[in-house]
C-alpha cells in the first residue's frame, strides 16, 4: 500500500509539475516576423505566389511563431532593388531574379539563367545535388545574403516581337526589354536591350518606346497583354532555358533564427520550388491555346539567328572568365555540369518526348 500510495504522489507530482512548466516553455519560445520583399507585381499569381507558398508554410509549422508576410514589387522596395534591401537589412528577406542583378556582378546571373544554360530539372539537379548551392552561396555570402531556391518557369519564350525576325539583319537597332546577362549578349548582334520590371513593360510597347520585349510564357503574357500590341511570338527563350528564382535572406537575420525555425524556411522553399514550374506546367498549354486563337502568330528563331547568338554568348562567356575570378568558378561548375546531364537526357528524356509527341494514346 505505501508503495502505491508513494507511486500515485510521485505521479500526480510529475503531472503538476509538467502542467506548470509547459506555458513557461510555450511562452519562452521566440516570436518572429520576417518581411519578404518581392520582385514581382501581385497580379502574376504564379512567379508572385512562390513567396506566399514559403511565407503560408513557414507560419503554419511553427504554429504562428515565425510569422512571414510578402510584399508585392514597389511596396517595400523597388522590384530591382531587392537585393540591395537584404544586403542592407531594410528587409530580411526577398524574392527576386538574381540576374536582375547582372550589373553589380555578372556572376549573379547563374542563380537564375545564363544563355543557352541548364534547362529546369537540370537546374534543380545541379543546385541541390551538384554542387551549385554552395559554390553560389560562397559567392553570396561576400555582400552578406544565402540564396534558397525557390521556383523556376522553366524554358521561357523568346519574347513579343512586332515585325517578323528572319535574319540577323533584323535584330539590328532593335530595342528589346530583355534582362541582364541575355542584353550582353543580343548587344554584340545589334540589339539595343532594355532591363525594365514587369510592370512598366506593356506601356513601354504600347508607346514604341520599345520594340520587342519577353517576359516568362503565354500565361503571365496573356495576363500581362502583350498579344494585344505585337504579333509575333517567338520561340524559344534561349537566354532562359531554365530560370530559377531564389528567396535571399540576410544573413545575420538568418544566423538570429532558431534551429526549429531555420527548418521551417528550408522545407517551405522547397514547397514554393516545386509549386511553381508545377502551376506553370499547368497553365501554359491553355494560355498559348488562347493566344493563338485570338490571332498571335507563333515563330521559331531560324538555325543561323540562333547560332550567332550561340557564337556571341561564348564571346560574352570567354571575356568574364578571363577577368572574375567568381564568374569563371560558377561557369565551370555549371557547364561541366550541362554537359553530364545533356548526354543522359539525349538517351532517355529526349528520345521519349520525340516519340511522344509524334502518337496519340
């Protein structure tokens, strides 16, 4: 009896002092708010909504704890400046094209897209498996901010074009809002390129004050306009085989975190990755559909447009590589990488798809 009497005290002690301790614990855990600036305007849904993904996500598993809201390009910061607002400490993270970024360094441009570069699933299989997240992130963390990946468009269309363009005759003169590392490029063949956010693109086509312009495919395009003042939709986006999208955090923000919550963010941007090639995948088929029929005319760049292109990239390619040192190490990683995944693609992937495409089921 004394000894079942000394258990059940023993036990009702236990319990209390377990229900005393668990508001202390509860109540000692920390609260965190963290803003993400975004690049992009709310109405594109699916580049715009990757941030919303990891900003839903990481609040729901810390059960309210690290509390994440996203806000929309020119809210906090201009789209262009995302990076300089992390680095800074304006804000604590953001979600931005890091080839926006070209001009500080060209290097930068290996987080998102480089001409005739790695498609979307090489992409993701040279960040998470071959590599590329710490080469990058060595290189990020000189002005003080780690990259996650976070979406991908995956191979994007050449752009809006209101006269056909047959020739390399025809890119001469040619003022196109195109980004970054692609402008370098097209500049050698006589294009005039024009770096503008999402949102100034459509007046500036309306105006004339440019020519041609590109931005993801037929489904942010159609909602963007575009169709309704150039005819020609050309194909393929060379420049952007497979775009990725990072969130970029501060770091002494991210080294501030808690273990639990550093967790949080990893897992939730591996959601908002795979979400948005999915919706894109999703919706693009439906939108060129509607785009087609209501009178674009779709074009594919000729051989000889795309082999110069292809020679003026490895000119572009050859001058960094031989004046930044960052440049060259990303390079070498990147493209040794390609070259692995294009020969194995070519014995599986690509022949199933040729086939494929050529039946019905």
């Amino acid at each position: 009896m004394q000894r079942r009497s000394f258990i059940q005290r023993a036990t009702v002690g236990a319990t209390a002092t377990a229900a005393l301790a668990a508001p202390a614990i509860i109540s000692a855990q920390p609260q965190v708010r963290w803003r993400i600036a975004s690049s992009f305007p709310k109405s594109l849904d699916t580049i715009y909504g990757a941030a919303e993904v990891v900003a839903k996500r990481v609040t729901a598993i810390t059960g309210g704890r690290f509390q994440v809201t996203v806000h929309a390009a020119g809210e906090l910061v201009p789209p262009l400046q995302v990076l300089d607002a992390v680095q800074n400490g304006t804000v604590e993270a953001g979600h931005t094209a890091m080839y926006y970024y070209f001009g500080k360094n060209p290097a930068w441009a290996f987080g998102t897209a480089v001409p005739f570069g790695l498609n979307a699933r090489q992409f993701n299989a040279w960040w998470y498996e071959g590599g590329g997240a710490r080469i990058y992130n060595e290189f990020a963390a000189k002005v003080g901010v780690t990259a996650f990946l976070c979406g991908n468009t995956g191979v994007q269309m050449g752009g809006w074009f209101r006269k056909e363009i047959k020739t390399v005759e025809d890119l001469k003169g040619l003022k196109f809002r195109v980004g970054g590392f692609a402008g370098a490029v097209l500049s050698k063949l006589g294009v005039v390129p024009q770096q503008l956010a999402a949102g100034d693109i459509y007046a500036s086509l309306e105006k004339g004050t440019i020519d041609a312009a590109e931005w993801v495919g037929p489904y942010d395009d159609e909602k963007l306009g575009f169709n309704k003042v150039a005819k020609f939709y050309y194909t393929p986006g060379w420049w952007e085989g497979g775009p990725a999208l990072h969130s970029i955090v501060n770091n002494k923000a991210w080294e501030a975190l808690p273990a639990e919550f550093k967790e949080a963010w990893t897992a939730a941007n591996y959601e908002g990755n795979a979400t948005m090639t999915a919706r894109y995948d999703s919706l693009n088929p439906n939108a060129l559909r509607r785009l087609l029929a209501g009178g674009t005319q779709l074009r594919a760049f000729s051989k000889p447009v795309l082999d110069a292109s292809l020679n003026a990239a490895k000119e572009v390619y050859a001058d960094f590589n031989a004046k930044n040192e960052d440049f060259k190490k990303l390079y070498d990683s990147y493209f040794s990488f390609q070259r692995e995944q294009i020969q194995w693609n070519s014995v599986a992937e690509h022949r199933f798809d040729q086939y494929i495409k050529d039946v019905k089921l």
